[in-house]
C-alpha cells in the first residue's frame, strides 16, 4: 500500500512540475489574482488522476490483495476468538449448574 502512495504521490508531482513549467511559460493559462498556486495544484491534480489510473492498475489491485488478505485474516482470527468464549462460556454454565444440583 505504501509504494502505492508513494507511485500515486510520483506521478502528481512530476505533473505539478510539468504543469508548474507549462503555467510558466505560458502554455496554460494563469490563475486569477493569488490563486495561481491553486491553479496549478488543482490541474495537476486533474491531470495525474487519470493517469494514475492507468499506469498503476497492477499495483492496485496487488494492494487491493493484499486488503482482502488482511481482511481475511483478521476475520478468522475473530471468529477463533468468537469459538474460545464459547467454550469458556458453556463450561462455565456447566459448571455453574453442577455447583448448583
């Protein structure tokens, strides 16, 4: 998950700089007043997200594997855990019971 991130993080800051030096040069236009940091960062942001998609299909779904792994895990280990008081539970019902007879 993390090199995921840390992929996802890559691709926009290589499209922040792209587009940081196209906003220079006057490639694209620039923002009004003191929103031209904003500018830049929302149509970095709008330019990286499809091509994250793209590019970083497989390592989403290895991520996403991992995800339902974990899930998995954890799902079991509660359901052992779920087991365990039953039976501590029910033994001490009956012990409860023959104390009482």
């Amino acid at each position: 998950m993390l090199r995921y991130t840390l992929m996802r993080l890559g691709i926009f800051a290589g499209c922040l700089v792209a587009v940081w030096g196209l906003v220079y040069v006057g490639v694209f236009p620039r923002g009004l007043g003191d929103s031209n940091g904003m500018w830049i960062l929302l149509l970095a942001l709008l330019i990286s997200a499809p091509i994250s998609y793209i590019a970083l299909r497989k390592e989403r779904d290895r991520a996403s594997e991992r995800v339902v792994q974990r899930v998995d895990r954890m799902k079991g280990n509660l359901d052992a855990n779920r087991g365990q008081e039953d039976v501590a539970d029910d033994a001490a019902r009956a012990q409860g019971q023959a104390s009482a007879s």
